[in-house]
C-alpha cells in the first residue's frame, strides 16, 4: 500500500511556522532535542485503571518531517481521541490470542509504553480505524488513516535505526520496538482494499505493494532478534513463555505419510529426499500437514501464523513471481484461516485466497492436478464468502436497506 506523505511541509520560517501553526502542528528546531524525547507536559497519558482517562496535559505526539530528519509534534484531534477510545474499549482486545491474553498483554504492555513512546498512539489510531472498517466495509477511508499510517512507521523506522547503531537498549524501548513491529505487521495484514476477488493479489496488475503483508513479517524477524521479547525483563516475557509451553508447529520437521492428500507428495515433491534444505515448499507443506487436522481457536491461532513467521525466503519468492504451487500451499493456509473471525485477518485471506483460486483457472485450467488441489480450498472460502455477505446484508438496516433499494430503481 502507497501512502501518500503529508501535504504539510514546514516552510522552517522563525520564530514560528505559519503553515505547522495553522494545521495544529508545533516545531523544535532544537539540535539538542533527542528524537521521540518529548515532556511528560506535552504528552497524552493514558491511564490504565480507566479505558481512557481524559487528558489533563497538552494532546501532542511526534511527527516525522520528511525534511533532514526534523522532528515536530501534533496535537491530538477530538476525532484522534475518539479512535483511541475504541482502540482502548474495543480494538485492542481482539489483537492477541484471546481476550484473557489480550487483556493482560495490552494493558501491562502497549497501552503503558505509549506513555514514554507516544509515537505509537498513531498506530493505535490507524488499528482503530482498520477496524471499524472491517465492521462497516461501506465506510470512505479517512484521510487520517494514511497520515497516522506514515507518522507511525515512519518514527518506528527512525527509532529501529538508532537502536541498530546502539550499544545497549533499554528494556522499554525494546519492548516499544517490539509491539510497534508487531502492529504494524496487524495494521498491514488487515489493510485489503475492495473486498473483490478480482481486484485483489494475485488478479490484480502487479504492485510494489503486493505481499507487504509477507515482506512485513520478514522484517518482524529482525526485530525480534533485537529485542528478544522472551528475555525476563521483557513485558510480554509471560505471554511469550505462554506461547512456548504450547509450541507451535515446526516446519521443518519431515511430512508424515498421512499427513497431506497423496495427490501433494507429487506435486511438490515431497518424497523420502524432501527437506527443509532440498525443497522450497517443504516448510510450508509440512506446516499445512500439521494444521490441516486442527481449527483455529484463540487459544492455538498462533500456530496458525506461525504458517507467516516460518516462511522459506526461497517459497516467498515463488510467491512473488506468482509461482503456481507456491500459490496453491497458500491456498489451502487461506482456506484454514478464513473459518476463524478475526477481523484483521479475515479480509484478506479472504478474498485474496479466492482470487488465488480464480488465478490458477484462468491460467493453469490444462493442469489436472492443480485444478483437482484447488478444489478443496475454494469450496470452503466460497462458503465463507456467502456467510459473511450474508449477515452484512442482514445487518443493514432497514432504513438504510430501502433507501438503498430507492437508489438502485
């Protein structure tokens, strides 16, 4: 997804920028003012024994000029508080693996390093407002999502990059770096577009935007190894040693017999010989033969991502180059996920595992076996497809239902 930057550019006039004043925006053109360091005066606080405490400071977060690194500040709108309030109330609960987990990670953790980061306020706003788009796909996408979008991942960015040329970091701002990571990887993953098979990936023309959600998780993986989430004075050390007791499936591990229809051993070459090393599809098809048997529920939806976080970089390009096999594992991962309602994964899997399917019939129609794999996964999200559908339409309104019936004559 292109995110267009702000229109805002500072015009950098002393003592005071009249373009940053009359959009709400404050500059420091301090050197010595060390970035995403802002007073506790001039910082929206969060306060956690409340779902969101009305401010008693100035409403200020940072903002990433894209002017030499320069760094400013933006008061927080009545709309930006209203996004914060659902997140807080709502959103939040949602982002973990049930709301037992959820409860305590997002509070002891997300919600409190907003308090010393509050860059990371913006990525709370752009999750809420993913949000309530999934729960009324008719909403117009607000102009905010993009500029809260660019602000977030832009000072995550700048922050990831100090850190990589640090010697040492603190426990918060590994944390901070940590869930920033991990939101942003949600916010990506949720961000669809049309819910319309035929203008979804792969049907659609070729963008370099195609599979961020893919790149993102990749780039997941590096902050992970910095900050090590699992280390003990980590927030989130119980929800990751929660994980741990519960391991989730090893894609490495050889395919048993059984373990996938027999018409897959063929395809992708998944006989004696076939490792993690020797075969590009291995990791992924053994990741399939151990979720296949199981439903994704809150408590093991983790083993079920993890089909994202142990993906081979050699399948992963495959993917990109629209390799047909490639996009048939990714199918039926799809299909498995597309039965549990999660709202930030749901969309895509989705609908672009329909347009998956659509692809491989317009293109690979003469390949038997293709077309008798497809088969399967396409049935399931078919009938997904209907039920979601279905109940949006049940819950119009009526008002609305017929207002819409009189524009439609």
């Amino acid at each position: 997804m292109n995110l267009t930057r702000t229109s805002l550019l500072c015009d950098e006039a002393k003592p005071s920028c009249q373009r940053c004043l009359s959009s709400g925006f404050t500059c420091s053109y301090a050197r010595d003012v060390k970035d995403l360091q802002f007073s506790q005066a001039s910082v929206f606080k969060i306060d956690l024994e409340t779902p969101l405490a009305r401010p008693a400071f100035h409403r200020h977060v940072p903002l990433a000029y894209p002017i030499a690194g320069k760094i400013g500040s933006y008061e927080l709108r009545q709309s930006d508080l209203r996004h914060l309030d659902v997140f807080v109330k709502s959103t939040w609960l949602t982002l973990g693996g049930g709301e037992r987990i959820s409860r305590s990670w997002y509070t002891a953790g997300a919600l409190g390093l907003s308090n010393s980061h509050p860059f990371l306020l913006h990525i709370f706003i752009v999750l809420s407002q993913l949000h309530a788009i999934h729960e009324n796909p008719s909403s117009t996408r607000s102009h905010t999502l993009a500029f809260h979008w660019y602000h977030g991942a832009a000072l995550f960015q700048r922050m990831l990059t100090q850190a990589l040329g640090a010697p040492a970091l603190s426990s918060s701002e590994r944390d901070t770096l940590w869930i920033a990571a991990a939101m942003l990887g949600t916010a990506t993953f949720a961000y669809l577009g049309p819910s319309n098979p035929d203008e979804a990936w792969p049907l659609r023309d070729t963008s370099p935007d195609d599979l961020d959600w893919l790149k993102m998780g990749t780039g997941k993986k590096v902050v992970w190894e910095l900050t090590d989430p699992t280390r003990p004075d980590s927030l989130f050390n119980q929800k990751a040693l929660r994980l741990t007791d519960d391991p989730p499936p090893d894609g490495r591990s050889p395919i048993r017999p059984h373990g996938l229809p027999a018409l897959f051993f063929g395809v992708f070459g998944l006989g004696a010989s076939s490792t993690a090393d020797s075969n590009p599809y291995h990791v992924a098809a053994s990741l399939l033969s151990q979720l296949l048997p199981a439903k994704a529920t809150p408590h093991n939806v983790h083993h079920f991502l993890s089909f994202m976080s142990q993906m081979d970089s050699r399948y992963q390009a495959l993917l990109v180059e629209k390799d047909p096999r490639a996009l048939v594992l990714l199918l039926y991962w799809m299909a498995k996920m597309a039965s549990y309602p999660m709202w930030w994964t749901r969309g895509r899997v989705l609908y672009e595992g329909l347009a998956i399917a659509v692809f491989i019939e317009r293109h690979y129609a003469n390949e038997r076996e293709l077309m008798d794999l497809i088969a399967y996964p396409r049935a399931i999200l078919s009938a997904v497809r209907v039920g979601v559908e279905s109940s949006r339409e049940s819950s119009v309104l009526p008002s609305q239902e017929v207002q819409r019936k009189g524009q439609i004559a």
